[in-house]
C-alpha cells in the first residue's frame, strides 16, 4: 500500500470516528432550514439522476461526494439518502420542492447557484446528458430564478455528449 493510500484510508477512519461522536453527543440533527435544505438538495439530485431513467454509478458518487463536501453527520446523511431514494423514485413534487428553497433563499443568493451547480455538475458526470436531462435543467433554472441561459452557460464547464 501507498503512503498516501495509508493516510487517506486513515483520514477516513477519523472522519468515521469525527461523524459518530457528533451524532452521540446530538450535534449531528440539523435544525430546520438545514434539514430543509438537505432535502431539497439531495431530493433534487434524485429526480435529476433519475431523469433519464437510470441513475449511473457516477451519479451516485457524485451524490456521495456532496455529502462529503458539505459534511453532514450520520444524521443527516440518512435525511440525504431518504431524499435521494425519493427523488429517484419520484415521490417529490419538484416545483413544490424548488419553492420551498427559493421561500428561503432568493435568486441570485449563494445558496440557489449552489445548488443548481450540484445539479448540473450531477447530469454531466457520467459525460452524456440525455434531453430529459436538459430539459429538467432548464425547467429547474427557470423555477430558481436564474436566466435562460444558465443551463447551457454551466455545461460549457464540462466536456459532454447530447
């Protein structure tokens, strides 16, 4: 093995380790607007994975790329996982889902660009992007506020087949 595969095998046991105490002294519950958040962000990756009927093992590591990106607990990894499982078997409502975030946060805010690069960044990953795919991401864009161009403004960072 690796010196470096040593250490990062090591980083992930701490990070384990980090992730369990935090949910045992209660510090992983997310209160409400971050659980709200969660849901709709990993609801969101769901329905966008599923949207060309088949969500890719790239999808899917993106998805659990994110959840290490943002650092959720236990806790709220089991929120992430529940809204995904639902937004694959599409058992969200999308636009209701959408407008509970922008109640929250208004277009053009950090957290609505963030959100619509985690979805797009998801639809890319596997390097093709099926026309339902870009069709959800411009219905997606319009529902968040953003202007017409922002679909293909985002895939132009990445290199892909339509």
């Amino acid at each position: 093995m690796a010196e470096n595969d040593k250490h990062s095998g090591m980083r992930g046991v701490f990070n384990d380790i980090r992730l369990l105490l935090s949910d045992m002294l209660g510090l992983g519950k997310p209160d409400a607007e971050r659980r709200m958040t969660i849901e709709v962000f990993f609801g969101m990756m769901g329905y966008v994975a599923k949207t060309d009927r088949l969500v890719s093992s790239h999808e899917s590591n993106v998805a659990n790329a994110v959840m290490d990106e943002i650092e959720l607990s236990l806790a709220e990894r089991e929120i992430a996982s529940m809204a995904f499982d639902r937004g694959m078997s599409r058992n969200i409502n999308s636009n209701a889902e959408l407008l509970r975030f922008t109640d929250t946060y208004k277009p053009g805010s950090e957290q609505i660009d963030r959100l619509f690069d985690i979805l797009v960044r998801l639809a890319a990953s596997d390097g093709r992007l099926h026309e339902r795919e870009y069709e959800a991401l411009k219905s997606i864009a319009k529902s968040l506020g953003l202007p017409a161009t922002a679909v293909d403004n985002k895939l132009a960072l990445y290199t892909i087949k339509r």
